[in-house]
C-alpha cells in the first residue's frame, strides 16, 4: 500500500488507519461486526480468573499505556497480558458474547511521555527492532524525547535537524512524535494474541482526559446508556489533535477520525449489535486526569489505574460494590483498593466530586455533536440524552447529598 501528500502517520500506513479502521468499519457494519479504535488487554487475577478487555482512548489519553500495565505491589498476584494497542475487530460468537482479535502485528504509540516510570513494558518494546519518527538523536545515535529521561541530555539533534540544548526555546521531539514495534518484542504479551478465534470481552472501557466535571470512573447503567456514553466521549485538546479544534473534542468511541461511514449510522450500529447479544459487556467511562484546584492530578495514573480496572472486572463479573449517580454506578471508597497509595477519603470524594453546574452544561454541550446528525441520529440516543439531563435536573433539585448519587460530601482534597 502506498501513501502521498499525508502530514499523519496512520495515514501514511494504508494497512493500518485506511484499511484496519476506515474500510473495515465499513466491512463490519456490512456483516455484523465491530471494527474499532482499541486496545486490547487481559487481566489474571491471583485466583487463575482470566479475563479480556476492550478500551478505547483518544490519542495521548493513556491507550497504549493501559494496554501494557504493570500492576502496583498492592495488587500482588493480578497479571495485565496485552493482546495490542490501537485495533481491535470484535464479532459475536455463537455463545452470545463478543469475542476480539487484534488484526496487528505491532505497536504504535506516542513517544513523549513514555518512560521506565510511565510505561515500563513499552521501553522493554522498543528497546530494539522499532522505527521512530520525529524524536531527537543524542551524540551517540541513540533516540530521546521530554519525559524519557529526568535530566534532558546536554546536547541533542532536534526531530527538525537542528542543534539543541536544554536552553533551547523548543521541545526536543514533536509533541505527537511516534515509535512503532513487533509486537512479539512485548514482554507482557498475553499467549492468546494471535489466537484466530479471539477472545471473549468480558467489558468495555472508553476515556477521555477531562481535567474537571468527569469523575475517575462510572459504569453506565446498560448497553444503550453505554454506547451513549461512549459516543459523547470527550477529551481535552492534546498536540495530537489538529490546531484550531475546540478546547474538549468530541470523540465518539474514539473513532471520530477512522469511522468509513456517517456517525449516526454507526451509533445505531452500536446499539443493533448490542440488542442482539444474549450477553453485552458492561460499558465503564473512565478520567485519569482530574485535577484539584491547584491543577495537580488527583490520580496517580499509570500501573495505579490497574485499582479500577480490577474493580470493573469485579462490577462486570458481578461481585464489585458501587452506588448509583446521574452518571452511573460509582464506586465507594471502600469498593477500590487503595492500599499505598495515601489517598484519603477527602481525596477519593475530590475525585468523584460530581459538579452539578459544570455536569450540566457538559451534557448540554452534546448536542453540539449531535444536533447535525438529527434526521439520522438513533431514537435511542434522543432517549438517553433526555435521561441523563433529568437525572442531573433531579440530583439538583434534591441536594447535594442526594440518595440519587450518594457520594461522600466534597470537600478540598489533602495536599501531599
């Protein structure tokens, strides 16, 4: 396959964005399928219970670090397995389930940020056998970008060509600069990621980075709630993005940029699929990147998100605690395991501060994405827009400490 004239690199590889995405997403609302802009993971617990799932990120919002997880030492015994980063095509089986393959045979991530700290496995990955695009170069050929290391180097070649010093105005790398890999080369590997037949989802995750409003994670309430949910994705302009888009992007799945077909039809096929299966994975929304008022992260992200992953593992094979929100079901601070990590209840009250003004006008905001698709837009969706708006018009109405979303009472979190 071959590409000219692109400034995106998934464009300039047609197999992967064109081809894996584009025309498959096409090809699968032709023959009953999913094809989508997913990484794919597996989770072991220390009982020998494996488990798969599918999570959808926009680009630099965490996939690709979520997909090669190193789980804290206060969940000793769980195992995170990686089946791929980017894609994933997921079918239905004959049992009702979904059942996902990952049509690569690599990864692709951004490399600003992606350090021993941040993503141990990737390091290990791109260690040898990878390309780069738009890093910088040290004195001794080797590749470097902001956040790799603690101390930049004191000379390097800047991904422009040019000589560049710690005193240099401009970043290293570009912003969006990437590397590619085998994914053999993966230490976390899961065993089954070539495995023909796929594996079964037992849930989904969708997330965006949104610095306020959205709470660290909620599952929806069921599969319709959840492909509404997953298709008001929003996510704060990153360098990944093009420029003059609008401060919180709409990115429907994930997908906005890859979909081949209109959106409203792939909403509705979203639910179609849904209706059919005697088993939908339960659909969680997911924010790492809550700030306080200082603008410091509340979260620890990284290894740490594997906390909620573990309990929407426990929420879909029915044994986690939660309670009900306008949002979704939420968990308490009891339900996540929160060992070592120094966060208060204060702190987990912070995070899942629901503000119901802010809440509001971001739900409000939807319709800025799904007003042009109205004479296309699913009977369903109109339906889940309404809900959700009565639900946050209700918990208003009825107080802050609402039994509709009985959240600790916010209060300012612990500065550490």
């Amino acid at each position: 396959m071959w590409s000219f004239g692109s400034g995106y690199g998934g464009n300039a590889l047609l197999g992967k964005k064109c081809f894996a995405l584009r025309l498959a997403s096409v090809m699968a609302r032709d023959e009953g399928w999913l094809a989508e802009h997913m990484a794919l993971l597996g989770v072991e617990s220390p009982a020998g219970e494996k488990s798969y799932v599918a999570a959808a990120f926009p680009s630099a919002c965490g996939k690709t670090n979520f997909a090669m997880l190193v789980v804290p030492p206060a969940l000793a015994g769980y195992k995170v397995t990686t089946l791929g980063d980017d894609i994933a095509w997921i079918t239905p089986g004959a049992d009702g389930r979904l059942y996902a393959i990952n049509p690569e045979n690599g990864l692709f991530g951004v490399a600003p940020g992606t350090s021993e700290l941040t993503n141990p496995n990737a390091m290990l990955a791109i260690a040898a056998d990878t390309i780069f695009t738009n890093v910088a170069l040290t004195d001794d050929g080797d590749v470097w970008w902001e956040g790799m290391t603690d101390e930049p180097p004191a000379h390097l070649v800047d991904w422009r060509g040019r000589d560049w010093t710690p005193k240099s105005p401009e970043p290293a790398a570009h912003p969006n600069a990437r590397f590619t890999a085998p994914l053999a080369r993966c230490p976390s590997l899961d065993a089954r990621w070539d495995d023909p037949n796929g594996v079964p989802l037992e849930l989904f995750v969708f997330g965006g980075r949104m610095s306020r409003t959205m709470p660290l994670v909620f599952q929806t309430f069921d599969w319709a709630h959840g492909v509404y949910a997953a298709a008001t994705l929003g996510s704060e302009a990153t360098a990944a993005a093009e420029s003059g888009l609008p401060a919180i992007r709409r990115d429907p799945m994930a997908m906005l940029p890859f979909c081949g077909y209109h959106m409203a039809d792939y909403f509705a096929h979203w639910l179609a699929l849904g209706a059919k299966l005697a088993q939908p994975p339960p659909v969680f929304r997911v924010n790492w990147f809550r700030r306080g008022d200082d603008q410091r992260f509340l979260w620890p992200g990284f290894g740490d998100n594997a906390r909620v992953l573990v309990w929407m593992l426990e929420r879909a094979h029915g044994r986690g605690g939660a309670v009900s929100s306008p949002y979704g079901w939420v968990p308490r601070y009891d339900d996540l395991v929160v060992a070592g990590l120094g966060l208060s209840e204060a702190d987990f009250a912070w995070l899942m501060r629901l503000e119901l003004a802010s809440a509001t006008a971001e739900a409000e905001s939807h319709d800025e994405l799904l007003a042009p698709m109205l004479e296309r837009l699913p009977a369903e969706f109109v339906k889940q827009r309404d809900e959700l708006r009565q639900r946050l018009q209700d918990a208003a109405e009825s107080g802050p400490n609402a039994a509709a979303f009985a959240l600790p009472t916010p209060v300012e979190p612990r500065v550490a």
